[in-house]
C-alpha cells in the first residue's frame, strides 16, 4: 500500500501467498460427484499470524481460491493490528475512497480487505475511540461505524475492546 499503513490485509496477493500454505482439499455437500471428487475446497494459512481464509462452496478450485484468499484477508484485517505512524494517515487508498467525508466502497471489493485493516489499526491507535479515529481518517464517527458493521467480526472487535477499556459499546 503507498502510504499509511503496511498491513498483510493490504498486500497485493501475491506477496500474501509467499507466506502462506494453500491446501486443496474435498468437502461434501452440494453440487454432486463432481463436488465429491474434484479437490475444489481451498484453505489458505498464514503461518505467522495463524490467520487463515477457507471456501468451499463454488465447484471451480480457482474460485473457491480466489474467496479464500479474500477471507483469510478480511481475518488478518480485523485480527492483526500493526504499529502505524498517525502522521501517514490516511493512506492514499482511504483518501481515494473518501467522496465529501463517505466511505465509498462495497464490502466484496478488492479494496475492503485493506480499508477495514486501517480503520481497526487506527482505532487501535486511538484507544478505540471512534470519533477521534474517524476524525483522523477524514471521515464521520457513522461512515467509520459503518465500514466496520459491514464486517460482523470487526464490529464486534471494536465493542469488545470498548468494554475492555470501559468505553459505552456502539449501536
């Protein structure tokens, strides 16, 4: 990512995967004998987090890769805080995803992984006070809110750590 935040949930794929093991594995369900045959199950493991994304639910080996490698994202994001320079932030993604202090972006997009990385790591950074991490992003406390409910485990990160500081939890 150019500036801001250097997050594994940021990196471009490929550079993910060299650290990562990916099995191919068979899992039941629908979609018949090809289903039942083919390996098209993919789990991709982070070794040095432990992170790890799984699919299993398309019959392409390709696609249920290309999922997997989204969710093992999406975990590293909400899961994996790095130190940040407040001074870099925000990153020139998050500024380019920002239209008159919205967040502008759909949850299955590429760019969400990294988006939802830097908004817990600034959170993190700000005590999980939302208010001042949104003020920093550019954006309102509600866009901020808003990007993280779109992922139900970061949502959830967010108000545990409030209760762990004794913050009032968010709606």
């Amino acid at each position: 990512m150019p500036s801001g935040i250097d997050h594994p949930a940021a990196w471009p794929v490929e550079q993910l995967l060299k650290r990562c093991e990916v099995k191919r594995l068979r899992r039941g369900g629908p979609g018949g004998q090809h289903r039942n045959k083919v390996e098209t199950a993919v789990v991709v493991q982070d070794p040095v987090t432990g992170q790890s994304g799984e699919a299993s639910e398309r019959r392409s080996q390709e696609a249920n890769r290309q999922a997997a490698i989204f969710r093992l994202r999406i975990n590293l994001a909400v899961h994996v805080i790095d130190e940040i320079d407040l001074s870099t932030t925000p990153s020139e993604l998050w500024r380019s995803r920002l239209r008159s202090g919205k967040v502008s972006l759909n949850p299955t997009h590429d760019d969400f992984p990294a988006m939802l990385a830097e908004a817990i790591t600034v959170l993190h950074a700000e005590s999980w006070d939302a208010s001042a991490a949104a003020a920093r992003l550019g954006c309102s406390t509600n866009q901020l809110v808003k990007l993280l409910k779109n992922e139900t485990a970061a949502f959830t990160r967010l108000n545990h750590q409030r209760d762990q500081l004794g913050l009032k939890r968010l709606k």
